[in-house]
C-alpha cells in the first residue's frame, strides 16, 4: 500500500493490441481518479527467457502491495493468468473489481456471469467502464 495514494493492479490478457488498448484504456481511467497503478506489460522489462521469474516476481509484488485489483475478465474464457492473478489477490483478502463488458452469456444463471469460482471470489462485478468508475469511487470513499 502507497502512503500517497491508493495502489490498483490492473489484470487482464495482454497478448494482442486490442487486449493492450484496452487494458490500457482500463488504466488510464483509473489513473484518472487519482489511484497509482500496476500494469504488467508497463511495468516489467520485455519478456527473454531468462527474466521469466522476474517478471513473474514483480507480478505477485504489484499484488502484493495493492489496494484493489481491477481484473478484465472478458474473453471466451478468462485469461489463465488473471485468473491466477485475482485468485491470490482473493487469498490475500484484497479488494477485487471484476470487469467484464462482453455481451455474449458464458453461463445461463442469471447470478452467474463469469466463472462461479471468479465470481465468487469478486467484490463487484462491472459491466462498462462507466460502472468501473463508480465502484472505483465507491471504494475511495468508503476508504476515504
């Protein structure tokens, strides 16, 4: 946790542009509320196949150090390492926003949008990045 403002990690695929513009897009929004962010892909040197365990390091550091994390859980099927990211972060006892705009039903419950196990695991779960900046301000203010 930061002494100036409150830390988000921001998880999701990072593995095309779309994924890394939107995530991005994700980020700056939250930066636009005054919260410091964790982005993989910022804030890692370029992956080699020898700093794997750096970056997998710094990782689980950015979570271990956040306040919230922000999880894009769009896809067919949710990325495995975000998965793995708000699963610890859920160990951890953080506060977890789970952000999923894809329109398309995975599952026919109506209480079940994502996977049962990240969903349960979410402190709230947002639909647009509209809802994404009124849970985040929610927070703030419940941790003001």
């Amino acid at each position: 946790m930061t002494a100036t403002k409150p830390y988000v990690y921001v998880a999701g695929p990072l593995f095309d542009e779309g994924e890394r513009w939107f995530i991005e897009k994700v980020d700056a929004l939250i930066r636009s509320l005054g919260f410091d962010t964790f982005l993989p892909h910022r804030d890692n040197p370029p992956k080699t196949a020898h700093n794997v365990r750096t970056i997998f390091e710094n990782d689980k550091g950015g979570i271990d150090r956040c306040d919230v994390i922000v999880a894009n859980l769009n896809g067919i099927t949710t990325d495995d390492g975000t998965a793995w990211e708000l699963g610890y972060a859920y160990g951890l006892g953080k506060y977890s926003i789970g952000l999923f705009t894809d329109w398309r039903a995975r599952f026919p419950a109506p209480n079940e949008v994502v996977n049962l196990m990240m969903q349960c695991s979410i402190d709230v779960l947002v639909r647009s990045l509209d809802e994404l900046e009124g849970a985040l301000k929610e927070w703030q203010i419940a941790n003001s």
